[in-house]
C-alpha cells in the first residue's frame, strides 16, 4: 500500500475459488487507484467486493 492508501501490488497463494475472485478484485482496485481504508483491508469480514463498490 502507497503512502496514500492505495494499494500498488497484490499475491495470492492457494487454490481456492476466493482467491481467484479476490486477486480479480485487488486489480480492479490497482486500476482504479482506489484510496482504501487499511483497516477495512485488515478485517476478514469486510467483503472485497464491498470496498470496491464504495
């Protein structure tokens, strides 16, 4: 994450559908040089998903 809360690169391990749909969303984020909250990033049970609609 850059100094202004934007994430700049993502990696994934493992072989889980969630992970696929997840790292998906990650770049869709990097493109849109979104600002994110680090500390919704941190919590499981925020939805990726979610962060990118907001």
């Amino acid at each position: 994450m850059s100094s202004d809360n934007r994430i700049v690169s993502a990696s994934a391990v493992g072989q889980n559908a969630n992970i696929v749909n997840d790292m998906r969303l990650a770049e869709m984020l990097i493109h849109k040089q979104a600002k994110l909250d680090p500390h919704a990033l941190m919590d499981a049970s925020v939805k990726i998903k979610s962060i990118l609609k907001g």
